[in-house]
C-alpha cells in the first residue's frame, strides 16, 4: 500500500518541481532520477514496512525544531500501525544530515551526473537511509 503512496507523492513532487525549473529539464532530471532511486532500492538489504517520502521544512523555518516535531509524529504514526522498519530517499540536495542526526543508517548511495538547475551545478550524490 505504501508503494501507491510513493507514487502519489512523487507525482506531486514532480508538479511541485516544475516552478522551479523549466519543462524540459524537469523531466530530463526526473526520468534520471527515478532510475537512479531504482537502482538504490535494489540494493536494499531487507523488505521495509514503510517509506517516509516528501519530508520538506522551508529553509528560512530550520533550526526551530519543526523538522524535529514533524519527524517525531512520523514515529508516532508507524507504532500506532504496528510498523517497524521504514527506509526513505534523499540526496545532497537536501538536509540528508537530518536523517543522520536522528540515528538513521546510510543503507545505500550513489554519484551522479544530474544536475539541478536552481542549485550550483554540482553533481549530485543520491541516498537511501534506514532505520534498521
């Protein structure tokens, strides 16, 4: 079932990319992105009960504890429905540090050669963290 929802949220997420950047690159960057979230998932040692996707706090609002707040109700949330396990993606791109402060493990990675347009232009590394 959780897989459903990862499409819907990466569907959202695609519509939501699409005011920063144009069109063509959006999609570009997108179809290089999913195969490379593909390849990672494949490499995951173990089945997950859950995927924590589209976990966002504005800039301007981190270092409030929101992120902190939010991340705890996710764990809330999986005990209230008897899951355990629960991997999530995330790249350089993002506050993927966050993750490792919260005890998550690094379960996979990969460098790539996609860009992102708002960003410096540097090459972007992509992760798969988990909690166990």
């Amino acid at each position: 079932e959780h897989r459903n929802w990862n499409v819907i949220m990466r569907s959202i997420w695609l519509k939501m990319k699409q005011f920063f950047t144009p069109q063509e690159e959006v999609a570009q960057n997108w179809e290089g992105e999913e195969q490379i979230l593909q390849t990672l998932e494949e490499k995951l040692p173990k089945n997950y009960d859950a995927e924590l996707n589209l976990f966002v706090v504005s800039p301007e609002f981190r270092g409030y504890g929101i992120g902190s707040k939010l991340y705890r109700q996710f764990e809330i949330y999986l005990k209230k429905q008897h899951l355990k396990s629960f991997f999530l993606h995330t790249d350089t791109g993002c506050a993927y540090k966050f993750y490792e402060h919260k005890g998550l493990k690094r379960k996979a990675m990969k460098k790539s050669s996609c860009f992102y347009a708002i960003k410096d232009h540097k090459p972007v590394t992509f992760f798969i963290y988990g909690n166990v």
